[in-house]
C-alpha cells in the first residue's frame, strides 16, 4: 500500500494513457507493423505542444526490413528530435541505451500496437512480466494487447509508464496556427514568408519560404506533405465551428 505524501503541481495531464506530469514521449517505431507516420507526426504535435520532449525508438533492429526504415526515418525526423535504435529482445541493447535516457524522467511509452512498447519495458525491468501480444496474421497489425496503464520505477529511479497502442489518433482542439507551430522544423523556416498570414500550403514558393525549403530540399517533402494533410484538418474543424 502506498501512501500519497504531497501533491505535486500539474505539468501536463494526458487522458490516453491517464497520467500527468510526463517529461518525455518514447515513441516506437518498427519495420513490422508498417510504420503510420501520419499518427507519429500527430503524436509529436501533441508532445511538443505538452512541453514533453519526444524521442523516436526504432525498435526490431533485428529485422532484415529494419535498413529501409532506419533510412526513412532519419531523413525525416533528424531535425525534429533525437533518433535511438533497439532491439527490444536483446535486454543488454535496451537497458544500456534506454537507462540513461529514462534517469530522472517520467517516460512515456508509445506508439501503434505490435511496435514492442511492452517488451522494452520488460527488457528495463525483467522481473515485471508483462504481457507482450504477437500481430495478427491476417492484417499485419497488432491485437492492442496492453489495456490498462502502470507507472514503474527503474533501477536508477526514473519512472516509466506503457500504454495502450494506437489505432486512431485525432488531435481535438487543435488550430490550423498550433500545428504549424509544433511542426517544429517547419515552424522555422515559416518567420521568412513574405507575408504574415502565409499558410504554407497554397502559396507559391516566391512567397512561401516554407516551400522554398522543401523545393530546395532543406525540408523534408513527405513531413510537409503530412503537415498540409494535418493543417487542413485542423482548418476544417475550425472553420464548422463558426458554422
Ligand atoms: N523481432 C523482434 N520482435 C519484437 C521486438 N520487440 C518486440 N517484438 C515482438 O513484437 C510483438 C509485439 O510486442 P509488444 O511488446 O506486445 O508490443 P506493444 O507495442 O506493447 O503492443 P500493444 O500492447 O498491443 O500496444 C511481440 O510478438 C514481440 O515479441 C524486437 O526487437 N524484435
Ligand atoms: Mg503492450
Ligand atoms: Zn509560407
């Protein structure tokens, strides 16, 4: 039984998995399931508007597929937040670059069902058993094994919490000017737009810096492919508001 010694204040509060105050986001990523980078693009959005500092996990590094992915994954997500590489079968490979990285952090594990967000966190703690679910033969995609949330401490006292996986992953309350500004690497080049009321997306590159950048190839295309797929949403959930 524990008892509650002092409320802390509330840093940020997450509803999917219920926990507050989390420090940093773990977000897996594996060559099976076939990675949605739309969802990690969301997910990133939501951490950095949370003030919590994302960090993407490739996690099955075992996997012959695992080239590809790496290859894809840094050619996107290099500007945006640090990049580690794992296996979440080889314990060694997680607790020695896991554990440092989790020390004096609450962490969060997440990401699509089947990534191994349960099996890297057995790897850091052996004794917990957790359950870990396989993929469905049938679609390729995870069974959402994992159903309720947990916050576990580690050998250096950092803490750590799994979560569910996800299937569908809308970013609610979100403006069109919000996305733009988590879209961190994007955000950048935005401040050298000709105009201050530039959207990035229907502008010609004279007057959008932003395209000028994925043109040049200095932004990536296929994050600013997904960055108008998730600002026009936003718009339009704004605009029926005034409806
Ligand atoms: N080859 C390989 N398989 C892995 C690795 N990590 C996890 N797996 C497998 O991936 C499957 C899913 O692992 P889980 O840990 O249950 O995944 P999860 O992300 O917790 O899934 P949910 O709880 O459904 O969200 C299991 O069959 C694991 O054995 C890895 O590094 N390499
Ligand atoms: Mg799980
Ligand atoms: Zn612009």
């Amino acid at each position: 039984m524990g008892v509650i010694e002092k409320l802390l204040p509330r840093q940020n509060e997450l509803v999917r998995p219920p926990v507050a105050n989390v420090t940093q986001a773990l977000i897996l990523i594996a060559p099976v399931p076939k990675p949605d980078f739309l969802l990690i693009d969301k997910l990133l959005i939501k951490y950095f508007s949370l003030g919590i500092k994302p960090i993407l996990v490739i996690n099955k590094i075992d996997l012959t597929k695992k080239k590809k992915l790496i290859a894809t994954v840094e050619a996107q997500y290099q500007p945006v937040c640090q990049i580690v590489k794992i296996c979440a079968h080889d314990g060694k490979c997680v607790r020695d670059t896991l554990e440092p990285i989790c020390c004096n952090e609450l962490t969060l594990l997440t990401g699509q069902s089947a990534v191994g967000k349960t099996s890297v966190l057995n790897a850091l703690l052996p004794d917990i058993h957790q359950e870990i679910g396989g993929l469905s033969a049938k679609t390729d995609r995870g069974k959402n094994t994992t159903r309720h949330s947990e916050i576990f401490v580690l050998q250096n006292g950092g803490l750590i919490v799994d979560s569910p996986g996800f299937s569908a992953f809308v970013l609610e309350s979100f403006t069109p000017e919000d996305i733009l500004d988590y879209t961190v690497e994007l955000a950048h080049f935005s401040k050298d737009c000709k105009y201050n009321n530039c959207n990035h997306i229907a502008e010609s590159p004279t007057i959008c810096a932003v395209k000028r950048a994925v043109d040049s190839g200095e932004l990536n295309r296929d994050r600013y492919i997904r960055f108008c797929e998730i600002y026009k949403i936003a718009k339009e959930m704004e605009d029926k508001k005034y409806e």
